[in-house]
C-alpha cells in the first residue's frame, strides 16, 4: 500500500516539480527513477529471494 501511495506522489509532485524547481523532463524521469530504485531494493530486502525471485 506504501509503494503505491509513493508513485501517486510522484505522478503529482513530479509536473509540480518540474515547474517549480524548472527540471528538465530527464531531471525530473531520473529522480522518478531513483525513488523506483529504491523501492524495488527495499522490497527485495525484505523478502527471501527463494520466496520471491523463484
């Protein structure tokens, strides 16, 4: 529920952002990225990899 409510953050802060701050779209797709990244490093933490991966 957490990592879903996180990327609906980012889909509104993201646009929010690039206004704001002026990010270039690339600036702004590597920063969407880089908290995709870590989400998908925390999930894999928190799991076995013989329950999750196989």
């Amino acid at each position: 529920m957490a990592d879903s409510m996180e990327m609906m953050i980012l889909a509104i802060l993201g646009p929010a952002l690039h206004c704001d701050w002026h990010l270039s779209e690339w600036r702004q797709a590597f920063l969407t990225t880089a908290v995709f990244i870590g989400e998908c490093n925390s999930l894999l933490s928190t799991c076995s990899h013989h329950t999750c991966l196989w």
